[in-house]
C-alpha cells in the first residue's frame, strides 16, 4: 500500500500524524521545494498533501511535478482558513485535461 505524506508547518500538519499520514515539516521554501521533490521521486508514496501557505510559494514545482509524475499532489488549506489556491489550480488542471473550464460559474 502507498504511503499519504503531508508537507508543511508543523503546527499545520501534527494532527495528521494521528491518522497516520507521515508528516514532513518545513519552514522555508527551499526546504519546502527539496522536500516535495524528493518525496515524488520515492516509489512508496502514492499521495501528497501540501498546506496552501507552503504550495502558494511553490506553486511552479507542483504543477512540474504533477506532470512529471503519477502522484496525485494535493493542496490543503492551513488551519487559517483558505484562499482557494487549491481549488484554483484545480480548475486549471481540469480546463488542461478537458480543453475547458467546466468549473466555472456563468
């Protein structure tokens, strides 16, 4: 069975860990990025999830990583609340699948 791993704050992520969802905590960008490319290169890991504070500043490399690879990488909203970056790179992955936006609100 494929591992779920979680990358963010560690205030952010603890309480996954209970569910057991390994836990990747960083703090910067850069620790964010070596992170998230290392964990879609390891065959035993199926899902990654990424707060949205931590995917906002990395946003180039998740969207080069879905394409490079079969991971299925998720954006998750912090305990702050959300801003919709998940659901709007959502909607960009669908209309590039699709060849439109079938999401969108008329």
């Amino acid at each position: 069975m494929h591992k779920i791993v979680i990358i963010g704050e560690k205030d952010d992520i603890l309480p996954y860990q209970s569910i057991g969802v390994e836990i990747k905590p960083v703090k910067t960008i850069f620790e964010t990025v070596n992170i998230l490319r290392k964990i879609a290169q390891d065959s035993s890991v199926g899902i990654i999830l990424i707060t949205e504070d931590m995917a906002e500043q990395c946003l180039d490399t998740i969207i080069e990583l879905r394409t490079k690879t079969a991971k299925a990488i998720t954006i998750l909203p912090a305990r702050q609340g959300s801003r919709h970056t998940g659901t709007m790179e959502l909607n960009k992955e669908i209309g590039r699948a699709v060849g439109m936006n079938i999401l969108e609100k008329k």
